[in-house]
C-alpha cells in the first residue's frame, strides 16, 4: 500500500503517553504497509510552544526508535501557505469575511446560553456583497447547511451527522493568524497525507476539516480514530492517574521496547499474544484490530511487562543503563554488580528498583531498615559472631558455607531462616535481596567480614 502517514504533536509541554501511542499506531501502520511515516511539529501557538519542547519530541521518537521518513515539518514556517490556501477559497467563494465584534458575538452567544440552547455562528456575514476595509474581520468557510456528511472512519465505522449542526468556523484570525482546523488540512494535503490516525476526541474536528477538503477541491484522506487511554477509574488518563508523559516514564525506569509492547496493545491486540517485539510489531499491524473502547492504563500489566523485558536484557546493557541513575564509585563496586545481575534483575520490575536493589554490591549498609530491628538481639548478635568465624576459616564458597550454617542453626535450637535472615539483615541493611550465599561469594571474604563487624558495631553502639 501506498500509504502516507504523520504524527503531529504540539509542542506545548511533555509528550503525553496518549500521543506516544498515536505515534506508534501511524509509526506500525507505515511499516506494515511499507509506507511513508511522517513527523510534523504543530508549533503555532507561539507563546506556548518552545524549542525545548521541540527537541524533546525529537529525542521521545529517537529513543522509543520511532524513526520517520523526510524532514520533519515544522507548521509556523508554513503560514504564508495557509493564508494563501484562504485568499484562493475567498476568491472562490467558499469563504468570507467576518466583521462582527467580539461584543456582538459574546452577547448572542449569552442569549442562547440564557434561553438553554447551543451557540453557534448565524452567519451574518455570510451574504455580504462588499468588504468593508474599515472594520477588522475574521475568515470564515461557507459550510454545507442541507444534507448530511458521512465518516467512513476505518476504526469506528460509519458516522453521520446533518451539516446543519455545523458552523461557519473561522478560518484566519483578525490578526491573520490561521486556525488549527484549517492549518491542520493544509499541511496534511500537501504532505499527501493517505491515512490520519489519531485519537477519537478529534473525530468532533473531523467533519469540520471534510468541510474544508470539500471547498478546496481535495480528494478526503482516510480517518481511523482510535480510542483514548483512561486511568483504572474509568476517566481519561491524567496527571491525578501518576506519570503520563513519556519521558516520566523512562526516569521512572521502564525500558522503551517494554512501554512500545505495553501501549501497542492499549487498544490493538493479536490474538492472546501479550509479549509482542517490534518486530512483530511491524509484522502484525493492522488497523482492523483496533478496538472502539477506550484502553484503560494498568501499571501492574506494564510493570509486569518490563520485568519481561529486564530479565531478557544483556546484564553488561543493565549495568550501563543503572548507572545514569546509581553511583558506582569504582571498577571492583561495577564488576560486582555485574556480576550478580543475574540475581538481581530476576526480583526487579523497573530499572530504578534495579538500580536500588544493585546497592548491595556497592557499598556496606550505613542504615538499617526497621524491618532488621528483630535480628539486633543478643542472640543473632551470636549468630553473626559465629558466622565470621566460620567464613574466616572456610571462606564464602556456597558450597562449604551452606553446611555449617545450618548445622549452627540447628546447635542454637533456631529455624535455619533465622541464620539466613540475620545474615541478609548484616550484609544488605534490609530483609528482601539475592540469595545471602550468592551474595558473600560475589564480594568475597574480606568485604563479607567488613559487613558483618559492622553490624555488629551498629547493633552494640
């Protein structure tokens, strides 16, 4: 298929979860169908869009691999286009100018809203024969009064509404300032736009802009309109939901290829598959398995998801990832963490609880959580004295330590879980980690011993 697609973002703030969805639903359409997928930067509201911003959709689309084809577009460079494509409907007579105040229009509109009923232009100024070059005005389109406008939207369905529900929408500010409606067409014609994959609370906008492809004379591109994104309670996804902007998540922790599975299927599935590759992604694609329901965000699906995608990452790549995020002072510290991240990412959902549990390889505990205050009594102070003995004469291998460790538990009349727990409490300051054995053999004798006399010395200070 021949296909063209884009993804528009504004770059007014944060990319929102929603919009890197969008992405990737143009992004996987133009690849299955070997077509072109197009990166357009919707910067015209100029006291709002920032460059910062721009380059920050700039790197979401780098790091989640979102390559697109051509130069991207930026929208504010093409104003000259827009007002011309507005002049050519005036002449054409399928647009007009608009003198009426913003007084005028706000009292008409209190009216309506007064006697309970919905505002919309009435055209006043739709018949005018003349201009008048005194008076400030706004462009607005003649839009269908009679008949009805069908959608045949690829995702929804068929969609119908009377034209005379629509208003004569403006066109060009009185500062000749062009609209997002009509900006929105321009650019999507003259990037011969085939398909507009976006979220569903545009499809309101959708028959405004076939208002517009109709007067110019245009052939109408596809429209799919996918379902938005709710938070478990049922309400569009938000900040009061926790992150939802794409780069709070990839701070938060979660690897790109485990959030490009996560919300490829928010909304699209292939049959129960659950662990979907981009390749796959690629592969499998297709806008007829796209649901009508809104997707509702399930942080547990995508923490479980990202654990998926963590146990399978190359420990070397898990080490370098932790380390924008945890210090690793030195060569022995960073070969000791590589060396038991197999253990560690088994018990991680997200890098930064990886980046947490690796401190056991790091450094000695300076705290204790609370949780290590019932193995701080005389008798597992016995327990930890016992055990340095026994590593000083046999060293850490897991092997020969194992044995004597349960047959000191079994000497003191305690369960073999409370030598195994006291020794977690000393070597790591907290009650859930790797193995304790697989611990003692990764930092050696030496450091082991270091950490138990120094709970020792905690739990007697």
């Amino acid at each position: 298929m021949n296909c063209r697609v884009r993804f528009a973002p504004s770059p007014t703030g944060d990319l929102h979860i929603g919009s890197l969805r969008t992405a990737l639903f143009n992004w996987a359409f133009a690849r299955h169908n070997c077509g072109k997928f197009l990166l357009r930067i919707e910067d015209t509201d100029r006291a709002r869009s920032t460059e910062k911003n721009i380059a920050s959709i700039l790197n979401i689309m780098e790091l989640f691999g979102l390559n697109y084809d051509e130069e991207y577009v930026l929208q504010s460079e093409r104003i000259k286009r827009h007002i011309e494509v507005v002049d050519k409907m005036l002449e054409d007579g399928v647009a007009y100018k608009c003198y009426c105040s913003q007084e005028d229009l706000q009292r008409k509109k209190d009216d309506c809203i007064a006697r309970g009923l919905s505002y919309k232009y009435d055209g006043t100024c739709r018949e005018l024969e003349k201009d008048d070059m005194t008076k400030p005005f706004v462009v607005r389109i003649k839009s269908d009064k009679v008949g009805k406008s069908c959608l045949q939207d690829i995702v929804q369905g068929d969609i119908e509404t009377d034209n005379s529900q629509l208003d004569d929408f403006i066109l060009l500010r009185s500062d000749m300032t062009p609209t997002y409606m009509l900006s929105v067409v321009v650019d999507d014609h003259d990037m011969g736009i085939t398909h507009i994959i976006r979220g569903s609370d545009h499809l309101t906008n959708t028959f405004r802009q076939m208002q517009i492809y109709k007067a110019c004379g245009w052939d109408v591109p596809y429209f799919a309109h996918i379902p938005l994104i709710y938070g478990q309670d049922g309400q569009k996804l938000s900040k009061r939901h926790g992150a939802v902007n794409a780069q709070d998540y990839l701070k938060d922790g979660y690897l790109p290829e485990a959030m490009l599975n996560y919300l490829v299927r928010l909304g699209w599935s292939h049959g129960d598959d659950e662990i979907i590759s981009k390749r796959q992604i690629v592969e499998w694609f297709s806008l007829d398995s796209v649901g009508k329901s809104p997707s509702r965000f399930d942080i547990q699906k995508l923490n479980h998801i990202n654990a998926h995608y963590l146990r399978e990452k190359d420990d070397e790549d898990l080490v370098h990832l932790i380390e924008g995020i945890v210090d690793i002072p030195n060569e022995v510290a960073r070969n000791n963490v590589l060396r038991g991240m197999c253990g560690l990412k088994k018990r991680a959902s997200t890098l930064k609880e990886l980046a947490e549990a690796s401190a056991v390889y790091i450094d000695m505990p300076r705290n204790f959580e609370e949780s290590c205050r019932e193995y701080m009594q005389d008798i597992n102070l016995t327990i930890i004295k016992k055990v340095a003995n026994i590593i000083m004469n046999i060293g850490v291998s897991e092997e020969l330590l194992l044995p004597e460790c349960r047959k000191l538990a079994e000497s003191m009349g305690v369960k073999f879980l409370v030598v195994a727990q006291t020794l977690r409490s000393a070597l790591c300051g907290k009650l859930v980690s790797p193995s304790v054995f697989e611990i003692m053999q990764i930092i050696g004798q030496c450091d082991t011993i270091a950490r138990l006399e120094n709970f020792i010395r905690y739990c007697e200070s």
